[in-house]
C-alpha cells in the first residue's frame, strides 16, 4: 500500500500555472497564458505562447529543465516494490515449505529487502531534490522572467495562480515512509535466516557441554559421601579409609596403606 501510494501520487501528476501580461496596448495583452506540465517532468519541452507587446508577434517559450530522471527512478523503484511485495505476500501465504526449503527462501528475501531499502533511500532523497528543483522551475516569477515582454517597464506581467504541489509534497513524504518499512522489514526477515537461528543455538550447545565437563571429574564422584574418608566416623585415626577416598587416586595411597 505504501508502494501505491508512492508511484501513484508521482506518477499521476499533473500541474498548471497561469500568468498575466498587461501590455501597455490593450489590444496586444493576454492576461490567461495557461502553461500545463506533468510527470515525467521533461519542462524543456513544455512550450506555450507569450505576446511581446510588439504589434500581434507572439513569441513561443519553453521552461527550463528535464527532472524526468529523479521522477522515473522514484516510480521505478515503487513499482517493483510493489510487486516484490504482492510476489512474497503469495509466497508466504501458499508456498510457505518451498520458501522454507534449504533456507535459500529467507536468504533471498534478506538480501533483496536489504537492497530495496538502500533504493528507497537513494530514489526517494534524489525525487526531493528533483521536486525542490521543479518547483523552482514552475515558479509563475520564475517564468515571467522567460518573457521579452515582462523586461519593458510599461508592461505589466504578474502571476495569476501557481501549480499544486501537495501530491508531490506526499509523494516524497511516501518515498522516506517506504525506507523506514523496509529497514525495519530487515529484521524480522533475518530472524527467518539461518544465521540468527544459528546464532542462537551456539551458546545453548556450550552451555550444555559445561555440566558434562565438571561431571566428569573429580567433584561429582562422592569424594565428600559416605563412601569417602570424611564423613565416615573415625576417619582420622584410620589411615587406610583416608587412602581409600575415591578423589585422591586408586592405586598409589591403597597400596602403601595395605603395606603399613
């Protein structure tokens, strides 16, 4: 929806000033010059028609700049967001074992919403500066400046109404929302992965392997019970229980003991 949302309110523009030129002969003056653009935003190639306030001559006037490359890459980039997203969405919902299978369903996802993010970020900050620019560009005290007309003192050239520009406004606002959905979309897609589960389960495996460990020496082995030397009643005054305690060896201390 945010993908829609983000080639729909770009994609979808259309835009219109009007200016007014008031020349000293009433007869010679147009006061609604109507100048259209829309997306993909090629200004060059928008013209229109001024009077010069010379007799009938017209003068043809095109504004100035091409911002079509900005615009299609943020539209680009919403596009197939779109319909990676509509793409997962069924594979999530009805091939959720093959996504699964060999764990190359979650890695292939990871690294493509790892790419789309740095997308979002780069096409949505070079749309706002295209849009900055375009705004400067379609600025009515901007254009009047295009007009032979408007640098004769006698004329009067004044802007009648400016383009809305609220739609691109939303759009860029819509591109930046997008980066921060898919950043975010990083992590749980890496949960997915085989290396946070993997991640996880190392110090599970080392802390299970300790126990075993201590165990296996010599301080589980009843060195202080009844079978030891320590708890026994008259331990001290008998040598060979002493030496038959399990944790200080078998054969040596047994032996010597037998022989006193």
């Amino acid at each position: 929806l945010f993908a829609i949302f983000a080639f729909a309110t770009c994609g979808g523009y259309s835009g219109e000033l009007r200016l007014s030129v008031d020349c000293a002969n009433k007869s010679e003056s147009d006061l609604s010059i109507d100048i259209a653009f829309a997306y993909p935003f090629r200004l060059h190639q928008v013209n229109f028609e001024a009077p010069t306030c010379e007799g009938k001559r017209r003068e043809t006037l095109a504004l100035i700049g091409d911002f079509s490359s900005s615009a299609e890459f943020f539209v680009t980039i919403a596009v197939f967001a779109f319909l990676y997203s509509l793409a997962a969405t069924v594979v999530y919902i009805f091939f959720q074992n093959k996504y699964r299978e060999n764990n190359r369903g979650p890695l292939i996802d990871f690294i493509v919403t790892v790419v789309f993010s740095f997308l979002w970020l780069v096409s949505s900050s070079a749309w706002a500066k295209g849009l900055s620019d375009v705004k400067i560009a379609t600025d009515p005290d901007e254009v009047l400046l295009l007009m032979s007309a408007c640098k004769q003192q006698s004329n009067k050239c004044l802007p009648v109404r400016s383009p809305v520009m609220s739609s691109l406004n939303t759009s860029v606002v819509f591109g930046y929302l997008n980066f921060i959905l898919w950043a975010g979309n990083i992590w749980f897609v890496f949960k997915e992965t085989g290396w946070h589960s993997s991640g996880q389960r190392h110090p599970a495996d080392t802390m299970e392997k300790q126990p075993s460990r201590y165990n296996q020496g010599g301080y589980n082995q009843d060195s202080y019970g009844p079978a030891g030397g320590y708890n026994q009643p008259g331990s001290y005054g008998q040598v060979g229980e002493y030496g038959q305690s399990q944790s200080y060896g078998q054969s040596g201390p047994t032996s010597f003991a037998n022989q006193i």
